[in-house]
C-alpha cells in the first residue's frame, strides 16, 4: 500500500508522485483504461433533505444566487495543471460537469470552463459532454450558450412532476418550472436526460405511474429512474418520511421497467433506460471500470498506472479546495487499491450493466487474472445470479433484482 499523500505536500511532489505510480506493483495492466473527465461544482441554491452529495447551499441575494463563479474557474484550472502529469497523452473520451448545480455558472463560465479544459487535455473530437442542470436555474438564452461553448448532452434533475412530492423533497421547483425546464432544454439539445425518482414520501401507484407518462411524453434519449433511499447523513435519515413499503416499491419498478420498454427504451444498467445507441457514455466508462480524472471540491477519481490502480479524492469544503488547488495541493487523499481489493471494485460497478462486461476486460481492466474470481464466479453462477457463459459476465434477471447480495459474493474473505 503506497502511503496517503499528506494535505499540504509542495506542488513540485505531483511529479514525484507519478514517479512513485510508476514503479513496480501487485499487477500488471495490459495497457490503459479509456479516461474521462468529472468536473464538480459543489453549490445549489438550497440543500434538499435526502441529498448526501457534496452540495453546498447558495442564498440567492436579491434573487440570484452568487457563487464564487471566477476563485472557483480558477482552482479549477490550478488542479487540472497540477494533475496533467497523471494523465499525461491519454485522450479524453467524455467529460461530466456534475454537483450540485453546474447551471448556476453563468454562460461565459461554462465557456471559459471548456476551453480551459480542451487546452489542458487532448478531448477526442466527438466528446460527450454532459452538464447537469436543476429546473429553477433555466433561461432559454444561457442554455443555447452552453451548447454553442460545446455541452452536448444535458441531464436535469426533474425528480417528479408532483408539486407536493416535489415540495416534500425540498425541490426549489414545481411542475411548471419542471416542464419549462425540458421544454427550453429540447430548444437547444437533442441528447437529454430526465432524472426521475419513485417510491417518494406518501406516492401511490397512480402517482408514480403519472410521473413515468409525463416524463416519457418528451420522447428524451435518456431516462435516469431512482428509488428514494434514506443516505446516512441527511435530513430525511433523521427525520425519516414514511415511504411506499417494498412490496409498493416493486410494484412500481416493475410498472418502469414495463412502460419505458414498450416506449422504446432499453434497461441497460440498474437505474439507467436509453433510446438505442443513446447509453450515457461517461457512465458507461464507470461501470466498466474505465479511468477518470476527478476536479472540483470532493471530486474522487480513478486512475490506472502499469501496475497499479489509485483513488483520488480532493478538499472537500468549496473554500478549502479553492485554497488548496491555488496552493498546488487540491488533492487531500490518494491512496493505491491493493489487488485484493480490485475484484469487489470491478464487480461492484459491471454488475449494474444488464449485458454485463466481456470476461476479458476483468484482466484488461485490474491486471488480474480471471481466475482471482473463479469461486465465487462459480457459485453465484450455481445460484443462477450469473450467467453460464464464459465470455462474458453478465447478471442474470434474479441476479439484477438481488444485486447486492450478488456484489457482495466478490468482497474479499
Ligand atoms: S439539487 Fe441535487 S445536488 Fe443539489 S441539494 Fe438537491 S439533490 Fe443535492
């Protein structure tokens, strides 16, 4: 194990780093992962009661919500500079600006984001490039600037079109602005995700059902459908709603999974339906254990040396980070995951995908050899949650619906 890089460690010690991820290891990669990109923008304009990302509240003054839209571009490009030697060539296949709220930054921002980002790192010339935005941060006029600065693909956070689940989840928005969100989205974007919940506080089926029709009559090429869960940490963990019971819950994933197929979309990963060939690349390249590169406050990333793999997280705290990334040091941990530790990894995050992962890249992809899982492969095929194929690793329908017991057939003894 390659001892945590200690907080405050000089900037010329990135090179030294590389050299250090460079030297032998516990495995050996045939060649390198494909990378993206994950930029963080960690504001809202106010923090919903179940969310555990790392979003900070913004109150607006006088109706617009300030954040430190320049300091924080700035950091930005500090911390990609100061991670080039890391990625060093490799092509950058997709790129995700996450949160938080990445629609508070104003249209030059995100213009001056994307071309810091395309000067520092060879983007492959057809990137997906994908930008999440939250109804209530909408002008048509900002979001034709952002396609125009080169955002492709947009993701918005609609989670129902029910004022009053919406109201109970702390959204700042209703289904006016909900549906005025896609409309201004499908003005300028034809590649659009529309993120959905259910199982929400209080939902009957008919409501869940209304939800899923409204969202399907845009005909979007993406649909992101989530179960509400209580995350330790949030409001709703301490002061818990009553939701629908599991029975109530199935029910209606069973409605989802029904309608978004005869809608002619395709279940392809366990929260994720899409039009034919309209999967969300970049987090495709998670599932399959791909590299990327993470920037921003919080922001984790993932990244592949010839015999080693190595997690990133970076400050946390916006104002931390920002002082941080100006002083050279924007990462607060980094840590090497040991070769047993792999085989869980990889299985966590292949096991989502409905057509599973080809049995080659579990090699192509840890440096391990397959058989590292050869057991526990086995026995979950012998329990009928793999699959018998040898080519590939792929759940079968029971192993889709008990997916964390099936993961957790790969955690280390
Ligand atoms: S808008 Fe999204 S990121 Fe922001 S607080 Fe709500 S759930 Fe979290």
């Amino acid at each position: 194990m390659i001892p945590i890089v200690p907080a405050g460690t000089p900037p010329a010690a990135t090179a030294d780093n590389t050299q250090l991820w460079l030297k032998p290891g516990q495995i050996a990669l045939p060649g390198s992962p494909p990378l993206s990109l994950y930029v963080h923008v960690p504001w809202c304009v106010r923090k919903c009661p179940y969310c555990d990302f790392n979003s900070h509240a913004v109150p607006g003054k006088d109706g617009s919500h300030d954040i430190p839209e320049e300091a924080y571009l700035d950091a930005l490009r500090a911390d990609l500079e100061q991670s080039l030697p890391l990625v060093w060539g490799r092509p950058v296949h997709t790129v995700f600006i996450g949160g938080g709220t990445p629609s508070l930054l104003s249209a030059a921002g995100m213009d001056r984001l994307l071309s810091d980002i395309r000067a520092l790192l060879p983007l492959d010339a057809d990137a997906e490039i994908t930008m999440e935005a939250n109804p209530g941060t909408f002008e048509a006029e900002r979001f034709a600037s952002y396609r125009a600065s080169g955002v492709n693909r947009l993701s918005i956070g609609i989670q129902s079109f029910n004022d009053s689940h919406l109201q109970a989840l702390g959204r700042i928005h209703g289904e006016r602005e909900a549906r005025a969100a896609i409309d201004i989205a499908q003005r300028s974007f034809d590649n659009v995700n529309l993120d959905l919940m259910y199982a929400l506080p209080g939902q009957t089926m008919e409501q869940c059902r209304s939800d899923l029709e409204a969202a399907l009559s845009y005909g979007t090429t993406h649909l992101s459908l989530y179960h509400l869960t209580l995350e330790p940490n949030t409001l709703f963990a301490k002061y818990p709603p009553a939701l629908p019971d599991d029975d109530l819950a199935y029910e209606m994933q069973d409605l989802i999974e029904a309608r978004t197929t005869e809608a002619g979309y395709r279940h392809y990963e366990t929260s994720a339906y899409a039009r034919p060939h309209r999967e969300a690349r970049h987090n495709l390249n998670y599932w399959r254990f791909g590299d990327y590169l993470g920037i921003g406050a919080g922001a984790h990333g993932k990244l592949s040396f010839p015999n080693r793999i190595l997690r990133q997280m970076r400050h946390k705290h916006p104002a931390t980070y920002m002082a941080q990334a100006m002083a050279g040091n924007a990462v607060q941990e980094a840590r090497e995951v040991s070769a047993d530790e792999l085989p869980f990894e990889f299985m966590l995050n292949a096991l989502r995908l409905t057509d599973g992962v080809p049995a080659s890249s579990f090699h192509d992809m840890t440096g391990l050899r397959l058989h590292a899982i050869s057991r526990p492969l086995a026995a979950a095929e012998k329990k009928g949650l793999l699959e018998a194929d040898p080519t590939v690793i792929r759940p079968t329908e029971l192993g889709r619906r008990f997916l964390n017991d099936l993961q957790e057939m790969f955690l280390k003894d």
